[in-house]
C-alpha cells in the first residue's frame, strides 16, 4: 500500500513539474500520441476491411486536415497521414478520369469549346491528386527516415510493425502516382522527376510475398515507364508473378499497376489481356484484412476500362461488363442497354 502511494505521489509531483515546466506541450504530445495510436491500431485495421471506396474516399477527404492538426499539439500524424493523403488522392484521381471521359465525348461530337474546357478541369483535378498523393510520399518517406533512421532509396527499415510496411508500401506508390499526374498536368505541382527510380530502389526493401505481388508490380512498371528503364528486365514476368501472387492473397493492386504500365505505351492488347485476367477468376475472394484496397484497385482498373469504351463508343464500361469490350457484344453477354440509339 505504501509503496502504492509512494507512486502516485512521485506521479503527481513529475506532473506538477511538468506543468511548471511547460508541461500543457508534454500533456498534449501525450494525448495526440494516444489518438494516433487508436487511429493506427484500432480504427485503420476495420476501415480496411470494408469495401466501399466512395465512403473511404469521403472520409480521408474530410478527416485528413483534422488529423494533420495534431502537429499542433505535438503528435506526428504522418503514418496516418499517409494513408489519408493516399486515399484522397484517389477521390481526385476519379474525378479527372470523369472529366478526361467527357473530353473524349466532346472531340468526338467535335465540341470544340466542350473538349477544352473538360481538359482544363482534368488538369486541374489530377494536379490536386499529385498534391495529395506527393504529401503522403512525402511525410512517409521523412517519418520512415527519422523513425528508423535510414535514407529512403539507399537503405532499408527494421520494420517494427505491419502498419509501418503497409504505409511504406502506399506512399511509396503514391509517389510514383504523383510523379505520373503531376506530368499530366504539365507540372503544376513540382513532384521531383527522381522520385520513380528513388520508389523503385525503396521498394526492394519489402517482402513481394507478403504484399500480394505490389512491391514488384510496381518496380515493373517504374522500368516500363522510365525510358531504358526496361532494359535486362524481365518486366512481363515480373507483373506475371506479382499478378498470381495478388490473385493468390486476394489482393489484385498487381494487376491495376500491369494496366497502367501498359496503357502508359498504348500497348492496347495487354491492357485488354489485364482487365481480362482482373475478372476471369470467378472464385475470386478479397482478403477479409485488405479489402478495402482490393475494391480500390477494382475502381482503378474500372477506370481504365472505361477509358478504352470511351474512346471507342462514347460511353463508359457497361454494367456488369468489366472483362468485355464493345467489339466482342455479338456474344450476347454486353449490357444491351448501353447501345440503345
């Protein structure tokens, strides 16, 4: 009992001091700490397993500043942060594919004024993807740096947990996301051109097995993308590989990346056989942990097909017509609705 009171004694005495002393900043580090901490550990893990990418979208969108608030109450909110800036990026992301759609309408109606004003609003929209998606590379890559004391690119972490590997893997991604838009809109933001070879060195610090395939999926297409980049690589069985380990864990990010890359060279073809594989797996179950990520990576690879229907029909991919294409509706099985004059 003594020894009992003994210790809260000395509690409140160090509290007191603390106070004294500047403690308001010691009391309130504590407490963005402790949010963090049930930010990470208890409500990232249910969010993840959901599958409603819209939801998810929404609440990085409205919850990402707050959660950077805590910076003003001496928390590191960067982890999360990361997870939210990455998200986010993805809400802007659907956004300028939706206004690149009604450009590809507008040329083919020959709507000039149409047309224009549909690529200004893309460009506009994919540079706050590239801010969004640069802010999670970038406040991952300085936590990564100062939490475990390595040099992004160079060296690897000691990982301590699976969240830190996770946030390693989505920044990083972004990265390579916000260096791909912010091209596309001419700029704007000022993503560093070094960060896609930097990505590539980064992500051979985690486990491909373990990650479903992503890490190396997107080394892949760092070396598509990047001119000479390719060379004595073996890119197409590298996203093979990646592709049946994403299929395998039910997390299909591997597949969206072998899209990317090749609609990056106008390989139409292999974008064809991508979207294909995506759906052809009838048995196919999302891992309950990350379904979240696989329904994103649905959403992207949607996006995708409706970029090539767009192009060649003026409308979007059909309902239920993921994995078909307009040329091949004499089977029967393409949303007849959708080729109503």
């Amino acid at each position: 009992m003594t020894s009992r009171i003994n210790r809260l004694l000395t509690s409140t005495v160090l509290a007191i001091s603390a106070m004294t002393m500047g403690g308001c900043a010691l009391i309130e580090s504590n407490v963005s700490g402790t949010t963090l901490s049930i930010l990470e550990d208890g409500f990232t893990p249910p969010t993840l397993q959901t599958r409603d990418v819209e939801m998810a979208c929404s609440f990085a969108t409205v919850n990402g500043p707050l959660v950077g608030a805590a910076r003003n109450f001496y928390g590191d909110p960067s982890l999360m942060e990361t997870v939210l800036m990455s998200s986010a990026g993805v809400c802007s992301e659907n956004q300028a594919i939706a206004e690149e759609m009604r450009y590809m309408r507008a040329a083919r109606e020959k709507r000039a004024d149409e047309a224009q004003d549909a690529r200004i609003a893309q460009k506009r929209l994919l540079a706050v993807a590239a801010e969004r998606q640069y802010t999670a590379f970038y406040r991952m890559r300085t936590k990564m740096e100062q939490k475990y004391f390595i040099k992004y690119g160079t060296d690897c972490p000691r990982f301590k947990r699976d969240f830190d590997e996770l946030v390693y893997l989505l920044g990083s991604v972004s990265g390579l996301q916000a260096m791909q838009n912010d091209i596309a809109a001419q700029q704007t933001v000022g993503v560093p051109t070094d960060t896609a070879p930097l990505v590539e060195k980064a992500l051979k610090c985690l486990d491909n097995t373990k990650w479903w395939g992503a890490p190396n999926a997107a080394r892949a297409a760092v070396w598509s993308i990047i001119p000479g980049g390719g060379e004595g690589k073996d890119i197409k069985g590298t996203f093979e590989t990646s592709m049946k380990l994403g299929e395998a864990a039910g997390v299909r990010l591997s597949h969206v990346m072998a899209a990317v890359a090749a609609q990056s060279v106008d390989d139409k073809a292999v974008v064809r056989e991508t979207i294909k594989r995506f759906t052809a797996n009838k048995d196919f179950k999302a891992n309950p942990d990350y379904r979240l990520i696989d329904a994103i990576s649905q959403s992207q690879m949607v996006n995708v097909s409706d970029r090539m229907w767009t192009q060649a029909t003026g409308t979007r991919t059909p309902m239920g017509s993921l994995g078909k294409f307009w040329d091949e509706k004499a089977g029967g099985d393409v949303d007849a609705d959708s080729f109503l004059k």
